[in-house]
C-alpha cells in the first residue's frame, strides 16, 4: 500500500517538480530529435493513462512520427509550432492539441523560446513508427510542410 509516488510533489522552479527525474527523451539512436527532455509526472498500475512533460529547447524538434496511440497535449511553456496530419500550427501555452491515431506529428519550439507541454498517454501504447523515404515524400509534397521540416518559417 506504499508503492506510487509520493502523494504530494510540489512545483519547483524552471518547470520541475520534486521527486521527478528529468530524463532524456528517447534513447539515443532510436529516432532523430533535439534538444528535448521528458518528466514523467505520473505513471502508475492504477492509472490508464500516464502524463508526461516534455521540453524542446530553443530551435530544437521532437521526432516526427505516427502510431496507434493518441496523445492529448495543453501547451504550458514558451513559443513554438506543431504540425499535426497535414496541418501546422503555432502554438503557445494553455492551447490543446489532439495527435489522432496513425497521423505524423512534430513539436519544434522556437527559435528563441523553449516549448513545454504536457502530453497525456495511454499506459500501453504501440511503437512510434519513424517516416521511410516514401512517406517524407509525401509530407514534402506540400511546401509549407517542407519548409517546416527543414526548421524554417514563421519563428525558425
Ligand atoms: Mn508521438
């Protein structure tokens, strides 16, 4: 009956939270990212779901990918922009955005602005599957699509 987190982990400063490790966002190798951090803020046998708080430092990008699981993200930090399907969209704290199953999505924070979120899973979820040559043609069939993935545009 002690097992779970500590009841109470009050906020600290720079968006960390006591007892709350700051791990690294995936594995090196595993998909192309920058300059991102994780904090697993709860994750528990008793929940369904697991919420999380990621950070993209200035200029950098979570990695562009799809599954099966879908994630509900509020923004809660900086500046940046997020492309979702075949949309784009900038972003800034307190706006919901809802990655659907099986759609390509990135988070690139600005270039002078980091962007923090929380993002909320389901416990068990797939794989993130990463874009193959076919599919980065497709996304670049749009040029503003192009032009995102490449780091440029409104905010860099
Ligand atoms: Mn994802």
């Amino acid at each position: 009956m002690s097992d779970g987190p500590p009841r109470f982990r009050p906020f600290r400063k720079d968006f960390r939270w006591e007892d709350v490790a700051r791990l690294a966002y995936k594995d090196d190798g595993e998909a192309p990212f920058r300059d991102v951090t994780r904090q697993v803020l709860f994750a528990s046998p008793d929940l369904m779901g697991e919420l999380r708080y990621f950070e993209v430092g200035p200029g950098g990008f979570s990695s562009l990918e799809r599954h099966r699981h879908v994630h509900a993200v509020m923004i809660l930090r900086g500046a940046g922009r997020c492309l979702v399907g075949t949309e784009i969209r900038a972003v800034s704290p307190y706006d919901l955005v809802t990655v659907p199953p099986l759609t390509w999505h990135q988070f690139r924070a600005a270039a002078d602005a980091p962007l923090g979120f929380l993002c909320m899973v389901d416990a068990e979820r797939d794989r993130p599957e990463l874009p193959g040559p076919d599919d980065l043609a497709a996304l670049c069939a749009d040029p503003a699509i192009a032009a995102f993935l490449r780091g440029e545009g409104p905010d860099g």
